[in-house]
C-alpha cells in the first residue's frame, strides 16, 4: 500500500468518526503522479480496504489498477484535478450542519480564524445540481478555477474540499462544518457578526497563521496542528 493510499484511508475513517459522512456517503480521492486513488463506489469508508480503492489514470479517465467500482463523483475528481494540477487531495463530504443552513438560504460567511485561514474568502455556494452528473462536474470544475477556491458548499448535497495534503483537504472540510455549526446556532441566539474584510486581512498578515497554512500542506494524515487562535 503506497503512503497516499495509506493516508487517503486514515482520513475517510476520520470522516466517519467525526460524522461527516454516513454509509456510502462522501468520496476521497489522492493524486499520485498521472494517476488518483479514489474510495469505491457502493462501500462506507469505515468498510472499505486497500484493495477496494481503484486507481485511475487522471489524463484518461482509464481504470489503471483494482477490480471495484470507482465513486459515481469520479468525473468530479477527474475535472478538478486537470484544472488544478497543484492540489493533491480532494475531500467530498456530507456534513450535516453545513447541508442544513446552505439548504436555509444561509452562506457560510467566516465568524472565527480557523475558518477563514484554511479555507480564505473564496467559498462558492453552488445550486443543487442532480448528483454524479457531467452537469455537477462542470459546476464544480468552473469554481476550482479560480486557484484560490479551496472549498466549495453543494447547496443540498455538501462540500468538497482541495488540499496539498490530504490532511489539507480534510482539515478545510472539518473547518466547514465547525463554522456552519457555530453559525447556525449563532443565528438562533442573535444577530451573528462576522469578520470584517479588515479583519480578515489582519490574520492574512499574521507569520503565525502563515506558519499554520504551510505546516498544513506538507502534514501527512497523521499528526495535527494547534490552533495558534
């Protein structure tokens, strides 16, 4: 089993663990060289082994090794990974909290510094689109463009997250659920106040935070950051 293999899985076992993801929900997918890992298509990740995950060529969608199914969201997978050739992990995932406040009408605005500096201010919210689609494909590609876009809310449906790392791409996902956690109940107790552009730029401004962000693309899945906040 390759170290991206090994670190895809601790962290599609960390997704059900901190109940992002139920049954076969979610998908993850790591780069190596021209090629992804991805979770199989039919298996919860707390089910699924080494020898589940098929490797795809990322040029030619072609299934280069395994016997299983690769996700129904492959095109998804394939389409940010040729248009961001940087990232080197994505998370999809379904977190409750996020799913229900995007559903309301709500964006995700950042409220706290962790949200803000894992994930930056370019957050697209994109209307539900039918899943597993070309359609949804094209969506999600067309926001991951931007190089800045590091996460994405699927209105209806949920996240999906890009790292360096796949520490990276789970640590912005955890994040997303934390701030629409936070927000939702902030909205039941009052009129939430979010970080001002200025403030924003403050912790873009701060080493410690810088420190924090490129710590977090060259972590393995094992390990954590401190919150420096």
């Amino acid at each position: 089993m390759t170290q991206h293999l090994e670190e895809l899985i601790e962290a599609a076992r960390e997704l059900v663990s901190s109940g992002l993801v139920t049954g076969a929900g979610g998908n993850v997918s790591a780069r190596e060289g021209d090629s992804m890992w991805i979770s199989p298509s039919g298996f919860s990740f707390a089910d699924a082994q080494a020898q589940h995950y098929p490797r795809i060529s990322i040029s030619s969608g072609e299934i280069l090794e395994g016997e299983h199914r690769p996700s129904s969201e492959v095109l998804m997978h394939l389409q940010l990974y040729r248009v961001r050739p940087e990232v080197r992990a994505i998370v999809h995932a379904h977190p409750k909290m996020t799913v229900a406040l995007t559903a309301a009408g709500h964006d995700l605005r950042p409220m706290y510094a962790d949200y803000y500096v894992y994930l930056g201010a370019n957050v697209p919210h994109v209307p539900y689109t039918t899943v597993t689609t070309p359609e949804l494909a094209a969506a999600v590609q067309a926001g991951f463009e931007a190089p800045d876009c590091q996460g994405m809310v699927l209105r209806n449906h949920g996240t999906i997250c890009v790292g360096e790392s796949v520490k990276e791409a789970l640590f912005r996902t955890l994040a997303m659920e934390e701030q629409a956690f936070i927000q939702y109940h902030a909205l039941t107790v009052g009129t939430p106040q979010f970080l001002s552009d200025a403030q924003c730029a403050d912790l873009d401004a701060l080493d410690s935070e810088d420190y924090r962000r490129r710590l977090l693309a060259e972590m393995k899945t094992s390990g954590g950051v401190e919150s420096q906040s």
